[in-house]
C-alpha cells in the first residue's frame, strides 16, 4: 500500500478555543481554497454561550462529478469537535497550500460540528441529551433495550450518575466482578433509550446531525459513489494514539476494504479487538446502508485518559445537567470535560496532527484508487 503523507510541519496552533473560533478558522481556510468548493451550512436550533448562532458546515472540494469521495466527519459528540475542527483545518490548509492533491475523479467532503450544541457548550450530547452516535435507530419500531443499564439502575436505586460517588463505585465495582468488565462498559455505554438525562441516550426521533447526514448523502447522491468515511473521536484508549475503528460486520466487503486501505491496525469491536466495545445506534449504520462493496466507513478515535475517568466525568456532566441552579459549576466542570476530550498536551496535539494526516492519506489513496 502507497500513500502520501504530507511533511508540511504541524502547527497545533490549529486547535481552536471554542466552537465560534473553530468555526470562524473552517471558513477562512474555505475562502483561501483556489480549487472547485461547494459550501453549504445546515442551521441547528438553539444558541451558544455567548450568543451565537449553532451551525453545521459543510464543503465539497473537487468535481461534484466525482465518482470517488473521502468524507471527514467532525464533532459527532460535540466536545469531540476540537480535535475534529483542528484536524480539518489543518486538511484545509494543506490543500489551499498545494501541499496535498486530490486525486482525478476523487472529492474531498468535510462536515464540520456534527452536534453544534454540544461542541458550543462543551458536552458530548445536543441540548435534548442525545447522543448522536446512539441514534441511528428506526424510530418507528419499539425502541432498543440495554437491559444491564436497567439493572445498574435498580442496583443503584435510581440514575446511576445522580448517585453518590462512594455507592456508585461500589456498585459498578460489584457488576464488573460478577459479569466483567466488556458487560459493564456495554451497560453504560452502548446505548439507552429509558433514560433522557442519562448518558449514551439515543433519543426518540432522529437528531440534528443525523439529519444533515441524510441530507448531505441526498444531496450528492452519496449512495451512488464509491466512500471513505472517517468520523473523527476523542477520549477512549491509548493516550495520543489514532486507533481505526471499523463497525462493519467482520465478514463484509466494509471491512475488507478498511483492511486494504488501513492495513493491520484496523480493529474491530465485534471481534473483541478494539478499545470500544459493540454498540448500538452508531452513525456509522445510516452510512453504511448506502454504501456500495468499495467503500468504508472508519472511526478514527485518538485516545486521552482511562475509560474510568471518561466515565466518572460523564457522569458528573449529565449529573449538573440533570439539576437546575449549577450554572457555575457546570462551567467549572466544562474544563474538566475539555481536558478529557482535547488535552492542551503538545505533545498529544502534535500526535493526532500527524496520525490524522496519515490515515487521511491512506482513506484517500484507498478510495481513489
């Protein structure tokens, strides 16, 4: 396998300090683009902190022709965004430089801020506390069932993140020794549909960032082109390091072609080789029922702290959301959630610069070729 990895050095200045500032970069990087660009914003209800307008971005750089196309997704879980933002302003930038060509027949589509809300707020849902890569789901069938998170919460006697710190420990400590630690992460994380101010919760109708999806893929008649898609995370495993993640059922032409394009660092929930572990409702499903044999969808998930620690801070975060008057501790503890999602580290900063601009590379190579 070829591929080219730019040498341009990398600037972690690229690292915006909030949404309005990533979003304000995106567009510049936009404008300095000398290359065919279709720009289309998708509006999201609500306001920011400060005021602003929430908005999705979205730009098609190449042939609108094109019959192959590298889609970059950023801030699916809102908070996630800052890492997203930086990894596609710093794509951008190569571009307008000259720096990275994109190749015949090949198009470039980047969706900037998933769930706006959540990225202007620093949390990982949107402002109904739905988690939009738990909500591709078909609604007007019964709703998934996670039983164990049922059962944390009667062993808890209630939410488990309005739960004493102490208790909630013991009890997640409890369900670990008897069902294992792959039960217990599923039980907190792999989706709910019971509980609306809970983390993981799916919802009840589809979310904002589902439907840009829905609408960008009808817009470009995605479901007729050739896709490598590549949704940028942040928070889970090894710290610094951009592990892919491929949702595709083990036997299929989706992972096959993640494994030709990526190579053997692909891992695989479903096999047991991933740092995550199966989930439901995954945005990754509303893709994959478009795409053709020669396509594939990716997570590219640049790990920080422990799973414990993701935890324990979601829990807190959807426990000051849950409870009126904690406008100055939610605040407080809007630092603590962007420590976890997107340290200030440098050095962590410099690692999914580079490792973005390598699996970037190797999804564009893959498709194009």
């Amino acid at each position: 396998m070829s591929y080219y990895l730019p040498l341009a050095a990398i600037d972690t200045a690229v690292f915006p300090g909030s949404y309005a500032t990533a979003r304000k970069r995106w567009l510049t990087q936009i404008n300095k683009l000398s290359c065919h660009a279709k720009y289309l914003p998708y509006p999201c209800d609500g306001i920011g902190p400060e005021g602003e307008q929430l908005i999705t971005d979205t730009v098609w750089i190449g042939p609108e022709d094109a019959s192959r196309v590298l889609v970059l997704l950023g801030g699916t879980h809102g908070i996630e965004g800052f890492a997203g933002s930086a990894v596609q302003i710093d794509r951008l930038a190569l571009i307008a430089e000259g720096l990275v060509v994109i190749p015949a027949d090949t198009a470039v589509l980047m969706i900037h801020a998933l769930t706006p809300w959540g990225y202007a707020w620093q949390r990982r849902c949107d402002a109904d506390g739905v988690d939009l890569n738990r909500n591709s789901v078909d609604f007007s069938k019964p709703l998934p069932e996670n039983k164990d998170y049922e059962l944390l919460y009667n062993l808890i006697k209630g939410p488990i993140y309005l739960a004493d710190t102490a208790q909630r420990k013991i009890a997640l400590a409890g369900f670990e020794q008897q069902h294992g630690r792959v039960a217990l992460e599923k039980a907190i994380s792999a989706g709910q549909y019971s509980d609306p101010s809970g983390p993981f919760y799916g919802g009840k109708a589809p979310a904002h960032g589902r439907l840009v999806c829905e609408g960008v893929i009808r817009e470009y008649a995605l479901q007729q082109r050739d896709l490598a898609v590549i949704d940028l995370h942040t928070g889970l495993g090894s710290y610094g390091y951009g592990e892919i993640i491929c949702d595709h059922q083990p036997d299929s032409a989706g992972t096959r072609a993640a494994q030709n394009w990526y190579g053997d660092s692909v891992a695989l929930p479903l096999l047991g080789t991933s740092s995550s572990v199966p989930k439901t409702g995954l945005l990754d499903y509303a893709w994959h029922a478009i795409m053709n044999e020669r396509s594939c969808y990716v997570t590219l998930e640049f790990g920080t702290f422990s799973t414990d620690q993701l935890f324990e801070i979601l829990l807190r975060d959807h426990q000051l959301w849950a409870q009126s008057g904690n406008g100055q501790a939610r605040l407080d503890h809007s630092k603590i959630m962007r420590r976890h999602f997107c340290p200030t580290d440098q050095a962590w900063q410099e690692m999914v610069l580079f490792r973005a601009r390598q699996v970037i590379a190797q999804g564009l190579s893959g498709v194009s070729s």
